[in-house]
C-alpha cells in the first residue's frame, strides 16, 4: 500500500500479519523489555519490515536501536522510517546516496478521537479541512491531516535532532493526493522550509509519506 506513494528510489517492506518475537536481535530485546504486549507486536515486526527492506538494498541484517526520541537508528549509509497502526507495519528505506530523509505514517480509515483536532491543527487548517469535508464528505480528512503531520515530523527530526510541534508545521492537502507542509520554523540543518508528500486510503487504512530526494549535481544531469 504506502510503496504506491513513495519514489521508486525507496525500497518497503510491508505486511498485515505479525511476525514471531525471535526475529529480534539479542541487542533489541531490553528496548521493549517492560512493554506490553500490544508494543511488542508493533516493534517486532516493524524491525523485520526494517530488516527486509535494506536486505533489499543490499544490507546485511542486523539490529536497528533507538537514537533520540526513540528514533531508529539506521545502518551507515541508509535512511529509512517505520510506520505500524492496527492491522499494519511497514517500513521504507533508501541509501543516503538516493536520499535526504524519509517520514512514513500510517493510521486506521476513521476519524480522529474527539479533541484532537485542536490540539494538532491550527484555525486556518481547521477551515480548510471543512472545505474538503464539504467537497467530499467520505474521506477522512482530519486523520490525513494528522498523518501528514506525523510523516513531517519523522522526516524532519532525523535530519534537525529537534523536536517538531503540530503547530510548527502547516499542511495542505490536495485532494488529487498529495499534499505540502510549509514549517513555520526554520532549521539550516532541513535545507528547505517545505516538504511534499503523498497520501493514500485504502483497504480500511489510510497512510502518507514524504521522500526528500539527494539533489543530482549539475554536472551529471542530463538534458
């Protein structure tokens, strides 16, 4: 599902069932040593989404540990984001060749939990999300919304190490199926103030994802 709204320069791996806990590494267990089981079903098979994925890159497997904020830390070389919601787990990841960041999110096809809205979207979002609800009252706008965000922020910290507040980026979707998110702070680090992503509904999920490629230097474009 989320590869259809990704470049073909990233490589997912995606899957509805889990997966058994001893495709951890002994290295990644005393993460989730305290979590319930709910949160050992999502790390464990996001890890193995992980892991399949740049085996497709070519990486041998290995563990993926925490970084900052619980961000995973990604073999030298690559980058990578890894999404799970109810009924699903997924990973993308490209070389740092390819790449300068990735952020993936995926969410359950329903409305966000009442008062939430207001806590991760700003007055004019709020109108324009009843713009779109008017125009199309069978999407879930607001949960895109709030995906959107969520994709922003994994592309964003890895490459700042800040955290990012809902407030801090503003996002519009386009209802053709993609849309653009202007930060409202800046960060030398992020090289840009904007991203652009895509997002999909399908098969009871909906996802978003943001892929910022490695610009091609000059000297080797073609006309």
């Amino acid at each position: 599902m989320i590869g259809d709204i990704l470049p073909p320069w990233v490589t997912v791996a995606e899957t509805f069932d889990d997966v058994p806990e001893d495709t951890l590494f002994p290295e990644e267990e005393p993460l989730i040593a305290r979590a319930v089981e709910k949160r050992r079903r999502e790390f464990v098979t996001g890890r193995h989404c992980a892991r399949t994925a740049l085996a497709r890159l070519g990486v041998p497997p290995g563990p993926i540990l925490r970084g900052d904020r619980g961000a995973p830390q990604w073999p030298s070389g690559t980058i990578g984001s890894i999404t799970h919601c109810s009924g699903y787990r997924a990973a993308a990841v490209a070389t740092s060749a390819s790449g300068i960041t990735i952020g993936i999110d995926a969410e359950p096809d329903g409305p966000l939990p009442d008062g939430v809205l207001a806590t991760v979207a700003s007055p004019e979002e709020i109108a324009a999300l009843g713009r779109l609800r008017d125009e199309n009252p069978r999407v879930r706008w607001d949960r895109i919304l709030f995906s959107a965000k969520e994709s922003v922020y994994k592309a964003w910290f890895p490459l700042t190490g800040r955290w990012l507040d809902f407030t801090e980026a503003s996002v519009d979707i386009d209802p053709a199926g993609d849309f653009t998110a202007t930060m409202l702070i800046s960060d030398p680090r992020m090289g840009t103030d904007r991203l652009t992503g895509r997002w999909i509904v399908a098969v009871g999920l909906l996802a978003t994802a943001i892929a910022l490629p490695r610009a091609v230097p000059e000297r080797h474009r073609t006309a």
